[in-house]
C-alpha cells in the first residue's frame, strides 16, 4: 500500500475512578518507550489512520475516539 503524506501519534488512555492512565509501548527494534505511532495508509483519513494503528499496535478489535 501506498503511504499517505501524514503520520500519526497516539496517546491512548483510560480513566479509573478519578485518574488516568497512559499506555506507553516499550519498541524492541530500538529499545525506546512511544506511545502508539504510524503512517496513514492511501484513502484514509487520519482519525481512520489512527484507529487503524491503535488497533494494531495494541492488539484492540476497537477503539472509542475521544471527540
């Protein structure tokens, strides 16, 4: 597939009782901590391209978009 002109960047979290939490990944190509990350994919929007990305990087079958 063709790459998009734009990536995207990721901060997924959750609330827990009053606090919230982030998901940070650890890479170990690199050995870096990221939050979810990646390039758009042809005919995506971004917000396409970041569900995309946040499902594959963290094993999800779905997202909710924060509005």
């Amino acid at each position: 597939m063709t790459r998009a002109p734009f990536q995207i960047l990721v901060a997924p979290f959750r609330r827990v009782g009053k606090r919230i939490e982030f998901a940070v990944l650890r890479r170990q190509d690199m050995n870096v901590w990221q939050a979810v990350a990646g390039g758009g994919e042809s005919g995506e929007s971004p917000q396409q391209a970041a569900i995309r990305e946040a499902c594959e990087e963290l094993g999800l079958d779905r997202v909710r978009p924060v509005p």
